[in-house]
C-alpha cells in the first residue's frame, strides 16, 4: 500500500509514522509519502488521520505501478533527460570493457562525433568463467571518468558485487546493475541511497514481476531515477545467445511508470542481427538503447562476437532516426 500523508505531517513527524508502521518512507514531489507490503488492505488505524491518498496493489508492483502513477517517469542524468514525456530514444555506446585509454577514446570521439551523449563500458566484468578477462577494475573507471571530463560525456557502467559500488556511485552518472547482479542486495539498497539514475538489466531468468521488483527495492528505498532494461532471456533456442523479451517489454510499457532501456547486443550475441533487431526495439517506442561498439570486434577481451565496429554503428544510428521519427520519437 503507498500512502501520501497530508501536507500538514512533516517530515520528521512522517519518519516516525513510518517506524511505528514498518513502513518505507521517501519524500517525492514534496509529499511524504509511506509504502507498507501489498499484504495491507486498509490504512492502519494510527494513519488515518494524517492520510490524504492511498493506493493497495495486488502484488509487490507499486510505486513502479502504472495504478500508482499513469505515467511515465521522467529521468535525468547530465544534461540528458528520457522518460516523461521527452519522447527521447537515447542510444548508448561505447565497448563491452574498457580496455585501454586508446581504446575508450575512440569510442568517446565516435559519440561526439554522431552528437550522442553516453559512453558505456565494463570496468567490473561478471564472467561466466573466471580464466576469461575480468575487466579494469578502479583503473578503467578512472578511464571512464576521465572521458566524462574531456568530452562531456555521461558515463554508463556495471556494478559486479557490493564492493566497489561506491567507486561506481563516484565515478559514474548511470549505474548499471547487470543481468546477474540484478538480485543482490547490498547494490539494491547501496543504490537506493544515492540519486544517480539507476539502469535495472533483467536477469535472463527473471520474470517480469521480479524484475520490476528490484526497481521496487531502489523506488521505496529514495531513489526514483530507475530505468529498466531488457537484454534478453534464457529459452530453449540456443541458435542465438538469448531471446529478447518484446512481449515482456510491451507489458512493461503497459503496467510500469519507468523508461525502458532495450539491449539487443547481448539478447543476440551476434552482431549481424543487432541493427534489424535495433530497429524493431525502436518501432516499439521506447526510452533507449544500449549498443556495444568496438574499434574492432574481432579482438574484443568480452563480448567479441556481438560488437558493432564504428561503420556499422555510425550506419545504424543514421537509419534508427528515420525509425524513431515514425513513431515519434527521436534519437539522441
Ligand atoms: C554488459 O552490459 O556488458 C553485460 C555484461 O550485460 P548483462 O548484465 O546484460 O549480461
Ligand atoms: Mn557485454
């Protein structure tokens, strides 16, 4: 149950609310606002006095809830906003890992040459194996950071565990919480204390509701800046890496307020399907997506197979707008 207190509580009166309650308390828009479990079914009797609204849910979807809030949410980061009602389609680019500075500049100069504004890339690789290239750590986020810097980039990258999430917090404007990192906690909750924009990957064996449940745990813990991305599911077809979820995603367009970020690099895992598939994630009408580019694939340390090189990128971008526009969106 979300329930908006009366304007009159104030702020500390509302955290004592919510302690005698068990409730979550964040302030948004200025209301303080208490989330109790969807077990609740009416306003707990101590609350009723000071309640202005209240919303009960069936399940664990609540302020990501379209029944919470009919629209959708706007999220800023730098001087870049998706969501609302921006109707932005924002590409992020840039390599599966860091690997060099060479390597990331190139990258960085690709984007500022197309006019785009977010450069990804790896630091903390979640390796299948523990033999394959685990990524830069600290020295390929201060890499990272230094093309924020000189280009004015926002940068974009993965926490792998709770360890370095702080340096990820410091460094970085989007967090990005991977596939197989999407249920632990101690980045769930470190990411519910800071205010930068928070990217949710799905994990490939998540259903739909535990996906926006990990937003869930980011929302009720403050922190609303929360993007979701879809980036594939495991099936039983092994021809491609994963299946990418577009059903999933027009459900989450229908059930959630949160911008949807689609990931087709890694749904594929092979870089001749990425810009058909770019394309019809587009049609979709959908916040952004995140494409991984190499200056050449071939000798990628992670993810080399499904990497666009820097033509193929610069291509697909110019044809994406076309795509955007048609459903009135565009690229950026
Ligand atoms: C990545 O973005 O490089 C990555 C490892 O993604 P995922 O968590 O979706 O596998
Ligand atoms: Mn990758």
């Amino acid at each position: 149950m979300i329930i908006h207190l009366k304007k009159t509580v104030s702020k500390e009166s509302a955290a004592v609310l919510a302690a005698e309650n068990k409730a979550f308390h964040i302030v948004s828009e200025g209301t303080n606002v208490l989330i109790t479990g969807s077990s609740m079914k009416e306003v707990p009797s101590g609350l009723t006095n000071h309640t202005e609204n209240s919303w009960i849910f069936p399940n664990d979807m609540q302020l990501a809830s379209r029944g919470y809030k009919n629209e959708k949410r706007l999220v800023k980061f730098g001087t870049t906003q998706i969501g609302g009602k921006s109707n932005n389609t924002l590409l992020i680019g840039g390599p599966c890992s860091v690997e060099s500075e060479e390597q990331i500049r190139s990258s960085a100069e690709l984007l500022v040459k197309l006019g785009l504004s977010t450069l990804r890339g790896g630091c903390y690789k979640p390796r299948t194996s523990p033999y394959s290239f685990q990524g830069m750590g600290l020295d390929g986020l201060k890499l990272l950071a230094k093309m924020r810097t000189d280009y004015g980039l926002n940068v974009i990258t993965e926490a792998r565990d709770a360890t370095h999430i702080d340096e990820i917090i410091e460094y970085t404007d989007i967090i990005q919480i991977g596939a197989k990192a999407m249920y632990d906690q101690g980045i769930l909750r470190a990411c519910a204390k800071t205010n930068k924009t928070v990217l949710i990957k799905r994990g490939f064996g998540t259903t739909l509701q535990e996906f926006v449940q990990a937003a869930e745990f980011v929302l009720s813990g403050g922190n609303e800046n929360v993007v979701l991305c879809e980036r594939g599911i495991r099936t039983f077809e092994t021809g491609t890496r994963f299946t990418l979820d577009l059903c999933g995603v027009a459900w989450l367009q229908e059930h959630t307020n949160l911008p949807i970020i689609l990931d087709p690099s890694h749904a594929m895992g092979y870089a001749y399907g990425v810009p058909s598939l770019s394309k019809a994630c587009v049609a979709m009408g959908i916040d952004g997506l995140l494409i991984e580019t190499h200056p050449n694939p071939k000798i990628a340390k992670s993810d080399a197979s499904q990497q666009l090189n820097y033509t193929e990128f610069e291509a697909l971008f110019n044809q994406l707008k076309g795509v955007a526009a048609s459903v009135g969106y565009k690229m950026i």
